[in-house]
C-alpha cells in the first residue's frame, strides 16, 4: 500500500472528471510494471464497470490501454494499464497524448 501519486489523480481526474472522490492509498498490482493501480484495498470487491478508457503510445512506440473501473457500490476499483508488449511503462502517460475510447 502506499500513497496515491500526483499523475495518477491527474490522469484519474482527467478520465472521470472532477467529482470523483479519489482515495489517498492504492495498491500497484503485479502486472510487469505496466503502472496499474487498485483501489479496493480490502481485496473484496470486483470490478463492475467502465467509467472511461484510453490509449497512447508509450516513448518506445508501443501501445498501451487504460482502463479505469468501478465496483458494484461505484467506488474505484482500478487503473489498468496494458501494455500490448507486455513491457514496463517507459514514461507515464500525459494528458495531451491520450485518445479517448468509445
């Protein structure tokens, strides 16, 4: 557990919008050092929905998909990077370099 960081409000707050409350502690999941986060520091909760997804091409020109979820109650469950190479993360995604997915 540890201290949400100031790039991970941003982008969530970018993704959601204003009025989400963001908790203060998250967990990094063990994806390979991708960057994914949850939230659901209790382990029992499940994600539920989609409340926005993204894409952009990290600085050595592979892709990688965002998805930001909720559990059931509406809380955020997760920030979910994917990167298609299944590499870490060279530099965490900037606002202006995220396309919005339908």
């Amino acid at each position: 557990m540890r201290p949400i960081r100031e790039n991970e409000k941003k982008l969530i707050r970018f993704l959601a919008g204003p009025n989400l409350e963001i908790p203060e502690l998250v967990v990094d999941l063990k994806d390979g050092g991708m960057g994914s986060i949850k939230f659901d520091l209790t382990k029992k909760e499940n994600r539920v929905n989609q409340i926005a997804a993204a894409v952009f091409t990290d600085k050595d020109g592979v892709l990688v998909d965002i998805e930001l979820t909720s559990d059931k109650a509406g809380n955020l469950f997760e920030l979910d990077f994917w990167k298609v190479d299944f590499s870490e993360l060279v530099r965490y995604p900037q606002i202006e370099n995220l396309k919005i997915k339908q």
